[in-house]
C-alpha cells in the first residue's frame, strides 16, 4: 500500500530547517520494524577503519549489495525523503542519510515510538571473498550507526551489521556490542551460500541468545559477490522479476530454520524476517506440516509441527504490504498466519514503496491492532511499550 | 491428499497378470496432467542411439536429473506400483516402468480418458554440457515413449523431451515429431541457467505454436549439471526444504514469461505448470500486478495487466493437493486464481504422493468440477473430450 509521496515539486519546496511535529492522539502505540539508515558517502565510515582497509574503501569500495536496481519512486527513493539537490548515494540500498528529515518525516511525522534501523549498504559485506575485511566494514558501520543514528534519538534500535558468512568473526562483534541497550538483533541478508538454519551459522544463535538479540533478515544480496543467482532459473531480466522471487529468498530460510531443528538447540531465538511482505506465510505453514506428517522420519529432531515453530519463533514484517483483489484475502492471510503473534508493522522507509502507518490495516480490530502495530515487535525485539499507549 | 497407498504386503500379493477393470459410471471426465513413464533400464534407449552415444550411455550415463532424492513412500513410489521383486530405476526421476501395471492401477483402476506421459528420466539432458548427446538423448526417450507407451494405449498422449538449451536443436526435434497427433506438449525443466521467458528461448515457442504445441514444465533439475543451485542461498540440507522451495521454481518462470513479453509475441502460447501445486498463484497474480502498476514503465511491451495474461495462457496442475488447514481456503484460492480457467487436475501416478481422482475436489460444484478435471487440459492439450461425458 504504498502512500502517495509528495511529487518533486514539493520537494523542491522543502525548508532545510524543520521543526519536529507535535505528537497526534493515537489510540495505540507504533513499532517500525523496517527503517533504512545510512551514510551519504563511503567516506563518513573512514574514521571508524584501519588504514589499510580505509585506504582498499577509498580506491576499491566492497562491492553493491544489489543484483537489481531499486528503481521506483526517484532512484528508489520516496521523491520527498532526499533533500533538494542532493544525489542519493549509489551503491548498495536505498537508505536514509539525513537524520533530521528522517525525524521530520518518520518519527515525528508518522508519530512512532520505536523504529527498528535496518541499514542496507551493508548487506553486501556476507557476499565477499575477503573475510578480514568484511569484517572491518561490518564494524565500522556499526560504530558509525550507534554514534550518528543511535546517539541521536531515544526512538532509534539497531540490528548489527554482521558477516554471516564468517560465524566465528560474528560472533566477536556481537559480543563486542550484543549488550548496548539500543542493539536489539542481528541483520542477515538473505541472499547467502547456504540457508541459515546450517549447522554452519550456530554459533551466531548462540552469540544472539546470550545477548537477548533477534536474528533479523533481509533481502538485498541474492545472486551477488560469493552468493549463487537468485532463482534456480539463474538471473531475471527484470528488476520487478527479482521482487517477485523475493518470497522464496525468505521462505528457504524458514524452512531451513525448521527442518535443521534450529529451535530446538536455540529455544529463545526469535527470528524476524523484513521487507517480505506475508502472503506466502501462511501457505508455506501448511505445505511444511503436511510434509513433515509424510516424512518426518527423515527429520527426526523436529518434534513439533512446524507451524508451532514458526508460531513461537519467527515475525514477519508487513511491507510490502499485500493488495489482494478479493479485500477480504488480507484479513484471511492474517488469521491463518497467526498474524497476533506473528505480523509485524514495518514502513520500509524511505523506499519508494513504503507503507504509511496512517493508511495501513486500518480495517484491524482492537486487540489484532495492537499486536501487529507494536506488541509484537516490542516482544521480538525486547522493547518497553509506553505505559500509557500499552494500556489505552 | 496422498491417497493410503496398498501396504507392502498387499504389494506382495499382487497378481502378475490382471484384466483391465470396468469402466465406472461416472458424470464427468478426467485427464490427468502428468503421468510419469518411462524405461526400467537405461538399455531400452540404445536401439534408438548411435554406436557412441550407446557406448557414452552405458559406460557413463547422462547425469541425474534429482539433486534431492524422491524419498517418500517406497523409493519415491507408491508402495503399489512397483511389482513384487522389480527394483526401480535408479538415476533421475521416478517413472512407472510397466505399462500394464500403470493401466491397470491407472487408466482402469481411475477410469482416466486421457494422461498426458510426462516422463521425468530425461530432464536433466537440459543439464548437460554436451548439447549433441544430450539432444540424442531426448531423441532416443522420444522414439522410446512413441513405441513403448504411447502406441500401446490411445488414452496416452506425450509431451516432448528436449534440450531447452539448445533452443535450435530442440526446435528441430520438435519439427521432428510435434505433428504426430499424440504429441500435445513440449517438457521444459525448472532448473534453467536462464528463466524461460527470456529472449534465448523464442524460437522454441514459435516451433510450439506452429505445432499447435503446449509447453509444459515440471521441476527436478534445479542445482543439477549447468544449472545454478535450487535457491537464493544455495542447497538446503534435507529433501523437504527442497519440496517447500518448489514454488519458486515455477514463480520464477510465471514472472520471466509474462514481463519478457512472450504472450505478446505468441497470441496462442500456453504454459502448463505440472507438479507444482497452486496456492502460489493467486498471491502472485496479486503482487504481479501491484508492482507492474508502479514498474510499468520499465517493460512497456506488458501492454495487460499480468493476472489477465496469467489467465489467458498459464495452467496449473493440481498436485501436490493444498490441504489448507482452514477447510475454506483451498475453494477461495481457486476462486482467486480463476480455476475455472487455470487448474488442471493431475494424479502424479506413480510417486508416492500421488493424488486419487476419488479423493480429490470432491466438493466442487459443476460446472467447475469438469473445468478442473478435464475441460482446462483439453483446451490446453489439445484433446477431443468423449461427447457422451462431455454432455453428462
């Protein structure tokens, strides 16, 4: 349900100096699990890298994280979230690099109480050949975001850029910033050699729950760098081809999640899968357990239906959100997925496509509203709720 | 909704020779959409080979057409439809290998007017480096069915093996045989260094309409030979990971088809989609359309919206059956999807998760009830229906 942007001309209007928006009345608090984040330059992560690697940055950058150009909106932008006559940065993501027109725009304009920063121009770093230096890239960002983002407004959270690809160097970062209490999870890009639930990447879950940290996941590095194409048709033509195959860059990963008994050896760890969208969530509930009723000797350590696993461990953002053609299909989806515990609020700002809060499940009855906007992530991502918003 | 399969004992005491059964009284037709025949041993195709490719066949092979083994019921099979003491090929894909078995369980046992022989130990020809062997190979399968199944029976009709790779040796072939009036499709693997809606394969589907051709698709070579691994991530660890990432196989193709432009360029193309179930597909007409309506503009040769070219031309094959857990949900998704227009049913015969016609859309109303079960694949295939079921 992407909200009509302001046209060009008004942002061309815009003042550089805003004042932030007075809170409006809501019944109801709101938690943004999807908010891109970033820098305008490569150059703003110097000060946070060696020598070497500043240097390698500079001259030779880390690669896009993007086999497919994000081009809507205004060079994948929503035309009102980059200021006049600036130039978004290229490379990998669309993000937010302004933190006051993020403010302006988001926090204050939609009124949010939580915004959960994704990042994006990061991602790419688990595609790489050079471990040491992904690594160095991950850190960076990170420090980078807690000190120009974090710092910034009491609303922000953070999930760490991490390189999944080298769990052990993972795990070190994690445990280096697990506890800061704005980091809330850990962000895994979708595209990887191998799903997540492989013995290979255990020891990032045992680093998440040891920190209280959710295992986010976004899409952005299929068939990139180290990572095989994106279907098993190889590579679309078409950057709208590639947003069609995105429910399976996710759905390999649940089921790999399930069928490897990740929650079984990991009984605390929440995974959140972002910018997916969920019409494919509840159908996948079914195939799963009809196919583990036919063949669950061949997985004896998964002991429950998998429906129960993904009940109890995985939350699904919303955006972009579903525009079914019967209205009545998107109430379904959500009660078969068991969208009370398992759907969560997501603006993806500032993609071209996001989703307004004011225009989004604004159908849902109270108490389902409530979960989806706020209880949810609050519980995934372990945030306090204002008191007053959680009781009205 | 795997019918209960005749116990290993039951097997055991079957009768080598059996009288085809009556014909039951019944209101409508069936033609079942994919059948899978083919030989008990790799022998049978050396008639039909030159000296080197028999040579290359028998020491050598051509390769599995399976990167994730069929390991349900037994050794992929029906319990039932494996003779007592026969052990089943090996290699790629699972295939009835006994004519009388298949019409006796089958054509008799199910009363079917017509199945369309799917084959499956070929598949992987479109895997292999080697174009020339490859192309003899589905030469050699093609000669082989044409004398060994579909001479036998009239009920049978038969969907071409060939090298979708090398598009002009398969148009060839498709010259070759495609007016033989038995031969109704083209078979087209899933897995595919490039999805089969890009420009590469054109001349193929202009061999199909000239032909009066379909061109129908099936998975089973994804990650196998040439072609890129089944998945964004890579391999998952266990066979049922692999079925949940089947709908991707064909979304992929779904999307490449229809924003390459294909329909545009061949008005009388259809696409038969087999063994790939189908509570993907109207959540993919949804998101297909949303996203062309902000994307148009970047593949202004999709002139339609892409529901309506789903509709004309895309077909899909009932099995594996969705067993939704809320009961409702299996009539809306044919309702959303237009099944009236775009399902065709399909027994699977004779993998062990076949579908019985008995057990299947038993609630649905007429006239969609004969839609699903015959009248969408005859229009499809190309099959005259019996006048007496066809007015019943």
């Amino acid at each position: 349900m992407a909200a009509p942007a302001a046209s060009v001309d008004s942002a061309t209007e815009r003042t550089e100096s805003v004042e932030p928006r007075r809170r409006k009345k809501r019944s109801f608090p709101i938690v943004d699990t999807d908010v891109h984040h970033g820098y305008a330059h490569k150059s703003e992560l110097y000060p946070y890298l060696s020598q070497t690697y500043r240097e390698r940055l500079e001259d030779f950058d880390f690669g896009s994280s993007l086999s497919y150009n994000n081009n809507g909106g205004q060079r994948g932008y929503r035309v009102d979230a980059i200021r006049t006559g600036e130039t978004p940065p290229g490379g990998g993501g669309v993000c937010a690099v302004d933190f006051e027109l993020l403010r302006e725009q988001l926090l204050d304009g939609s009124d949010i109480d939580f915004a959960i920063l994704t990042g994006g121009q990061t991602y790419g770093a688990s595609a790489m050949m050079d471990l040491a230096y992904s690594n160095a890239i991950c850190r960076a960002f990170n420090d980078y975001s807690m000190e120009h983002w974090v710092a910034r407004d009491d609303r922000l959270r953070y999930t760490l850029a991490i390189n999944a690809q080298d769990p052990l160097g993972a795990v070190e970062e994690i445990d280096r910033l697990g506890s800061h209490p704005a980091v809330v999870g850990i962000m895994l890009a979708c595209g990887a050699p191998r799903p997540y639930g492989n013995k290979f990447y255990h020891p990032i879950y045992e680093a998440c729950e040891r920190h209280g940290l959710a295992a986010a996941m976004h899409f952005g590095t299929e068939g990139s760098g180290i990572n095989p194409p994106p279907t098993s048709a190889g590579y679309p033509t078409n950057y709208i081809e590639a947003r069609m195959a995105r429910p399976n860059f996710y759905a390999v990963h649940v089921a790999s999640y399930i069928f490897e008994g990740v929650f079984e050896l990991f009984p605390t760890l929440k995974v959140a899968f972002i910018e997916g969208g969920f019409s494919w969530v509840a159908p996948l509930m079914w195939r799963m357990d009809l196919d583990w009723k036919g063949l669950r000797h061949q997985t004896p350590w998964v002991k429950r239906l998998p429906s129960e696993y993904l009940r109890d461990h995985m939350r699904f953002s919303s955006q972009p959100m579903e525009e079914p053609a019967d209205p009545k299909a998107l109430d379904l989806f959500i009660e078969w997925m068991d969208g009370g515990h398992t759907l969560m609020f997501a603006t993806d700002y500032p993609h071209w496509d996001w989703d307004d809060p004011a225009m989004s499940f604004t159908g849902l009855p109270e108490p389902l509203r409530r979960r989806v906007f706020a209880e949810n992530a609050a519980e995934t991502f372990g945030l306090t709720l204002p008191s007053g918003d959680a009781n009205a």
